[in-house]
C-alpha cells in the first residue's frame, strides 16, 4: 500500500488532537491537596532573575511557570509535562473583576462543589470553556455573602506557586 503525503499529514493531525486529551486531577495525601494537569510546553522565556515557561492546556488556557534563575532546569518547546498547582495558591476571588497582578495565572470559573471539612472549606472550580477544574482551600475573596455551586469567580494562581514534571509515559493514561 502506498501512502501519500497529505496522509501523513492527517494522520500527524489525528495524534495530536490524541494529545490534547486533556487531564487533570487532585491527589490528596495527610492534608494536602495538589491539583494537577498535563499541558504542553508553549514558549520559553529566560530574564536577568527569573525564568519560566507557558504551558498549554485545553484549547485556550495557559499556566505560567516562573522560578528563580538560581535553579536550573531546562525544558523543551511542545515538551509533554505536568503542572502541579496546591490547593492553597489557588486563590478564588468573587465576580469577574480583576484584582491582583496581571503577570498571575488568571482564569474565569465556576463553583462547581464546595465541600465543608475540618481543615476548611474546599471549593471545587471549572475554568470556563475547559474540561479541566482546580481546589482551592480557603475563602472566596470579595464575596458578599457565602458562595454557593454555579457562582462565577476570578481563579488566580502564582506562577511561582507551580511546580513542573515531565510528563511519564507510565502517567499519561487515555481513557477510550
């Protein structure tokens, strides 16, 4: 059989759309909530101080990653990796408004769980028009009265705050 090259072409396409599958996650382990999600590596940036990386994740969504430049890791553009996010960076911030630093990971949500523990409260949140939710362990910053599911809030993240591993074949797990 013989291929053309416009098959190849179709086939590249359909592997990554097959990696764009987007997952995410929480572990839980003695009181500590991490959020994580797999995205590709976007752009590199290297300053003076810092240095850091933009991942993709979803169709519209970027995670920044920053860390000083003191630590040297070194990643490669549309590299596979996971970004691990705690629960208490992920701070919720009633409305839409905008009130912290621009250069912040800042997505629109919403409430989708809230969970009463000992420790906290828990609020699950979807980012809009993607597949992927964070927790974040706190209060809802500027709300007027307690925070119910289906509310629409300001999901704010310091790069600095996020860790990144490579993504493992062994973790990257499809469901079909």
């Amino acid at each position: 059989m013989t291929t053309r090259r416009t098959d190849l072409v179709r086939f590249a396409d359909l592997s990554a759309m097959g990696a764009r599958v987007i997952e995410s996650g929480t572990l839980r382990a003695e009181g500590t909530i991490l959020n994580w999600v797999r995205g590709v590596i976007h752009s590199q940036y290297v300053g003076l101080v810092r240095s850091g990386v933009r991942i993709k994740v979803g169709l519209r969504s970027d995670v920044r990653i920053r860390w000083a430049k003191r630590e040297e890791r070194s990643f490669v553009v549309s590299q596979p990796v996971v970004a691990m996010i705690p629960a208490e960076a992920v701070r919720v911030e009633s409305g839409m408004f905008r009130r912290s630093r621009q250069r912040w990971n800042r997505w629109i949500g919403r409430i989708v769980l809230i969970e009463h523990l000992e420790a906290g409260t828990i609020y699950t949140v979807k980012v809009h028009g993607e597949e992927w939710t964070l927790k974040s362990l706190g209060p809802v910053l500027g709300a007027q009265q307690a925070p119910r599911a289906w509310d629409v809030v300001n999901v704010v993240v310091d790069p600095q705050a996020v860790e990144l591993s490579i993504a493992a074949p062994c973790f990257i797990v499809r469901n079909t």
